[in-house]
C-alpha cells in the first residue's frame, strides 16, 4: 500500500494522498484501494494520471465517492483520484444563462451560487448536498424532475477532462449555441469513470420557478397510481413531478402505509392554482396538499429513494415505456409476496423508470431467483434492470448492467480509443469494459 501512495506522494506530496480509513469510502464496488489522492488542480489531476499509467496503476475518478457501488468490481483498484478539492463556480454569467463549475462542486451548492440569479440548474439527483458536479454527470443522475425539465445531458454544455495519456482535453464550450466537432461531453454522461477524469463543466441553466405545490393523491396500489399518473399526464395539468410509489415506500419515505401518487407542479402563481383546481376536480377525494416545510421534506425523501439500509440490500432501477409500469411493478409486487419477500417501489411514473428495494433478512438463495426472475420479466415486458446495490453473495453471480446488446461492441472500440492502457477503472462498465 506504501509503494503505491508513495509514487504519487513524489510528485503530489504528502498532504494530497491517504491511506487512512478514508479510503474505505471510495470502495468500489466491494473493492478498496490502496490510497486516495486529492488532487488541488486540474495540474495535478493530469500529474496524477501521468504517474498512474507510468507505475502501471489503475485509477478510479470519483468526486465524494457517492455512487461507486454501481458496477462491476474494477479488475484493477490502485488509487482513487478524488475531485473534491475542485470546488470552484469559475463563471456565471446570468444574462447568457451558463454557468462553469469544477468537477468538486456539489450539486446542492451550484445552486446555491445559481439561486441568488434566480436561476437553477433543474437535475435533482439523489443526495444533492453530497454529490459532486462531475458524478452527476459520470453516473448520469437526475430525480423526479426529469419529468418535466430533462437529463443531465440536457443541460451540459461544455466538459473538459484528463485523458488516460494525463492531457487535458475539452469538448464543447462555455455558449448555448456550439455545434463545431464531435459531441465529447454527451460521451462522458454515464460513463462511470471508464473514459478519463471530468474536471470542469458548462452548463445552460434556466430561471426559477416562482412558486411551487406538492399534493399527494392516495390509491389503492402502486399499479393503481401509475394509471392516475397517466390520468394526469392526458389532462391539461402539466406537472413537473409524478411519483408513485407502494405502501412499503410510502413507510420508508414517512407519507403513510398507503400507495400513492406524488404530484407536484410549477409556475407562477395563477399556474399553479390552476393545477391545484384542475388537480382537486379529477381526484374528488384522496388528494392532500403539502405545506412548504412538508412539501420539501417529502421532495428530499423521493429524490433520495432508496437509500440501502445495510451493505446486503438489493435495488434494482428499471426502464419501461410509461404505459408498461403498471402491470410490470404490480407483477413484481405480487411475485415478491408469492416469494415470501418485500419490495420497495417508486417510480417516476411518467418516464417509465423505477426504483425497486428489496428489504428484510431474506434467504440468499430466494433473493438470487428472484433477481433473475426479474430481468428476464423486465427484458419480456421490453425494458432494462441494472442493479444498483448487490450484496456481497449475490456480486460475481449476476451482472448489475444486464446489457448484452450490439451497442457494447461500440462502447468498447470507444474505450479502447481512449483508455488502451485501462487506466481508468478498468473492467466496471458493461460487459466488463
């Protein structure tokens, strides 16, 4: 462990490497590296790339190390290079609505800085107090805005990175409008670290809404509150949310033991008690409004669904057409049950995508077929499941991407292209690339 820290402490000295218990944080995917190195400057993040690929080390990039349980164990795992010392907004300029962060701003804090503009950037991804710019983008994150205000790569401008040989490259620019070359920074949205290390970003960002209500509608099943999410989706109503979620996530996100249909819309003021009409005449009974100080709580509980209890929990995100959720999450419900299991389920219901926890001590064995059971019904009802967190029994048994499609020979002539070496973690992408 020495010899490894002591190569980038040469060159980083030895106030930018641990090997303390910090580097259990940056575990990935049950693998722990030797050190962590927090580089100071875009300088130095291509200073310790450089000593990676001459010492033949294999590296991972994280931010605040938030979402590296996602993936494949990397074959190699020699140093963590942590981003989160990159914590500067370099520029906003509020009349062009653009705004250019370093990888270690987190979420929570862009917005800060963006607020006092009036403005925002409209991603709400999971743990925005702790995720960092460049893991929003690396692990393609969002939360149940993406509804109404879209991905990540919806917003994202401009990227610079350090490459596998320690360059820095950068892709994009710092306007709306530029469509020169090739489209680097859309490559590196859920890349999960596999490509190069992201140091900078550029996004166009948009003015905040001026008001904003939550209502929660009750249903009878989570299969029940998808059908009113569509419902509202052929209305007049525009929402910018539409959440269901199951009596189980009902519990763990504290609104009840009751399914349900969380709703929320934006706008000025008329707009939105227009929703809240137009909302009040399709429900007839059943629909809450939640005050401002509920409202927030409850938005924070769903965008941070679900949040694995213990390191043997399984969650599972699939994708559907929205008109499929509610027979395939009522499925997965009634299967669970017959399995003498409980699932966890919340779904933006209005993108076809789905969170599902399994929770409880369960039998190991149980817990495997039923993850496989769930694939194979997921691939027939035609979507993907990717499992999120894997238990330590179930990691080296089934694949957490689950993609077998002509697409990975493309992904893989991309990371041979750009990381020929494995320098950057190596082996935890899809189909171990």
């Amino acid at each position: 462990m020495r010899t490894v820290a002591e190569h980038f402490e040469r060159t980083l000295g030895a106030d930018a490497v641990r090997t303390d218990g910090a580097v259990w944080r940056f575990a990935c995917a049950g693998v722990v590296p030797s050190c962590v190195v927090q580089p100071r400057s875009v300088d130095e993040v291509s200073a310790a790339v450089r000593v990676a690929r001459e010492g033949g080390y294999a590296l991972v990039p994280s931010g605040n190390g938030t979402d590296l349980h996602i993936g494949l164990p990397p074959r190699r795992y020699d140093a963590a290079v942590s981003t989160r010392a990159l914590n500067h907004v370099l520029a906003h300029e509020a009349g062009d609505m653009t705004v250019t962060v370093e990888a270690g701003v987190t979420v929570r804090a862009l917005n800060e800085v963006l607020g006092s503009a009036g403005q925002w950037l409209p991603v709400d991804p999971p743990r925005a107090e702790q995720l960092t710019v460049g893991g929003l983008i690396a692990a393609d994150r969002n939360g149940p805005y993406r509804f109404a205000y879209g991905k990540v790569r919806d917003y994202l401008i401009g990227l610079k990175v350090v490459t596998a040989d320690g360059e820095v490259v950068r892709g994009g620019g710092r306007v709306v409008k530029n469509v020169a070359g090739y489209d680097l920074p859309k490559l590196f949205v859920g890349s999960f670290g596999t490509l190069g290390a992201i140091v900078e970003a550029t996004f166009k960002v948009r003015p905040r809404p001026e008001q904003e209500r939550v209502w929660v509608w009750r249903a009878a099943s989570i299969d029940a509150a998808i059908g009113r999410a569509l419902e509202v989706m052929d209305s007049s109503t525009t929402p910018v949310l539409l959440e269901a979620i199951n009596g189980a996530a009902a519990e763990a996100i504290g609104v009840g033991s009751e399914s349900a249909l969380i709703v929320g819309c934006a706008g000025n003021g008329s707009e939105v008690e227009a929703a809240t009409a137009r909302l009040r005449d399709m429900a007839r009974d059943g629909l809450v409004v939640c005050d401002t100080a509920r409202a927030g709580a409850l938005l924070k509980a769903v965008r941070d669904f679900p949040q694995a209890a213990t390191e043997d929990a399984l969650v599972a995100r699939v994708s559907v057409l929205p008109a499929a959720l509610p027979a395939l999450l009522g499925r997965f419900e009634a299967e669970a049950a017959a399995r003498g299991l409980q699932l966890e389920l919340a779904a933006h219901a209005g993108n076809g995508v789905a969170w599902c926890q399994m929770t409880g001590a369960v039998d190991a064995t149980a817990v495997e077929l039923f993850a496989e059971w769930m694939r194979v019904f997921t691939r027939q009802s035609g979507g993907w499941a990717i499992f999120e967190y894997l238990p330590p029994f179930l990691r080296g048994r089934i694949d957490p991407w689950g993609f077998n499609e002509r697409a990975v020979s493309l992904m893989a002539r991309i990371k041979q292209a750009l990381d020929p070496g494995g320098v950057f973690s190596p082996g935890r992408f899809v189909e171990g690339i």
